[in-house]
C-alpha cells in the first residue's frame, strides 16, 4: 500500500532527528580522501564545500572529523536563501561571496547533477568515481574522471588546480 503524504513527512521528520543526533557521525570515509584534503592544503589551495546536505549535520560531520581547518567555508543548501536550491545556484552564490573567477577554480564532485553545476558555472569538473556516483548512468566522456584516489592521481588534481590559479 502507498504511504499517505502524513506519513511521508513522519518518517523524513524521524529521519532527521535520528541523522542530525548523531546519526549523521555513523559514516564510512573513503579510503586516502583525508590524505588528499591534507596534500591539497599543505599546497596552499583553499577548498570549499558546497553541499546539498543541510548545514547543521554537515558542520557536525566536519567537526568530528576534525577537517573544519582544511575549509574555507562550507556553503550547504539550508544556509542561504536560494531560489531553486539547485546546487548550481549554490556554487554560483559560493563563487560571488568568495570572489572566486571561474577560469581559476576547480569542482569535484561525485555526482552528474555536480557536473552540471559546474558547467553552469563554468567551471572545470573532475568526477570523483572512486566512490558511489550515477557518472555510469549517464553519458560518458564529458568530464575526467578520477577513479582511484592514490598518489598519482591527487599529485594529478593539485597540478590540475595549481594550473588553474
């Protein structure tokens, strides 16, 4: 049987009592993705975060993995009034508050929909395959795509922004 709009708002309420207390702190990092924020860092190129995750589990989540020092800011679709809450949108309002020149910048993303703001934005756009992403179910070649993160490939990104700016 179909659930009723009532019930549907419950269960997504529950849901986010649960992630937003502690919930959102049960997680699996990938593997070598703090070493890559780290090298990124220690070449001095700031990172951003723009996130379709509402703001107050995404600072927990930050928080508890102690990487709050590794961002500049974390831009989260909850923080800012947005027209259409489209990540698009997002990265567009991060670009203008932080004066950063789309030839000089660089999106990583794991996910098609990042792709497409990034080309909105035009922005360069590397796909993060090396976790869960939809890149497969949609059409291939449009973008690099970073399978493994190993040393060769974050030594690859930090050339690829460092060309940026």
């Amino acid at each position: 049987s179909k659930l009723s709009t009532d019930q549907i708002k419950k269960i997504t309420k529950n849901f986010m009592e649960h992630y937003d207390n502690g919930g959102c702190l049960t997680l699996d990092i990938y593997q070598k993705i703090e070493d890559f924020i780290k090298e990124i860092h220690k070449n001095h190129i700031k990172l951003y975060i723009a996130t379709n995750k509402r703001e107050n589990p995404t600072i927990k989540i930050i928080n508890h993995l102690k990487w709050d020092r590794y961002f500049e800011r974390i831009y989260c679709i909850d923080s800012y009034p947005l027209k259409r809450r489209k990540k698009g949108e997002l990265l567009r309002l991060l670009m203008n508050k932080e004066d950063l020149l789309a030839n000089r910048s660089l999106y990583i993303g794991d996910k098609y929909s990042d792709y497409l703001a990034a080309k909105e934005n035009k922005i360069l756009f590397i796909g993060a395959a090396w976790d869960k992403t939809d890149f497969s179910d949609y059409c291939q070649n449009q973008f690099e795509e970073i399978r493994t993160l190993n040393n060769d490939s974050i030594n690859k990104i930090i050339r690829t922004l460092k060309s940026q700016s």
